[in-house]
C-alpha cells in the first residue's frame, strides 16, 4: 500500500515539473543541442572528395597522421585494401582513393 502511495506521489512530482519546467526546455533545446554539438564535435569526415589530393585528405582516407612513418602507412594501406579490394567485393573508387593517398604520403615522406 505504501509503495503505492510513494509511486503516486512520485508521479505527481513528475508531471508538475515537466507541466513547470517542459516548455523551457522545449524552447531552449535546438540551442543546447547546437552546444553539445560543438563540445563533443563530430568524427565522421563532412563532404567527398577533393578534386586535388592534399596532405589532410591523405591522412583522413587512410586515418592516420599525415606525418606517419613509411612502415605506419604501409601497414594501414594494406589492411584498407584488404578490406575494400575490388576483387572482394569492395569499391573500385574507393580502392583508386586509398592508393593515391597512400602514393601521395609515400612521395610526402621521402
């Protein structure tokens, strides 16, 4: 019987914020969200392709340090088409991309 009276209760306080407090946070929620979202930032890569290959766009398709070493880039190019040869089912563009970043890092580092 008690526990009931405390869920009602708890209900209750429940509904008077949310009738109090609800429009506010209604209003006030496309600000917030455009806060957090500047905080926590997003990882995912914005846009496609460049139409020229730069040091920044290297490092992103191959998602290394632009100034990795020779063994770093090797090793990840690799396993990236390991993963997306086109003989495996993978994209062809996606596979020309990954060896023009890691050509144009190579020729970067020597």
């Amino acid at each position: 019987m008690s526990t009931m009276i405390a869920a009602g209760l708890a209900l209750l306080g429940v509904g008077f914020v949310g009738s109090r407090y609800g429009p506010r946070i209604k209003n006030s929620w496309p600000k917030m969200e455009k806060q957090l979202q500047g905080l926590i930032g997003d990882s995912r890569y914005k846009g496609g392709f460049q139409s020229d290959m730069d040091k920044y766009e290297a490092g992103k398709i191959l998602g290394i340090s632009s100034n990795s070493s020779q063994k770093r880039i090797k090793d990840v190019h690799k396993k990236l088409m390991f993963q997306n040869h086109p003989d495996r089912g993978g994209s062809p563009y996606l596979a020309t991309k990954i060896n023009e970043a890691k050509d144009y890092l190579e020729k970067q580092g020597k």
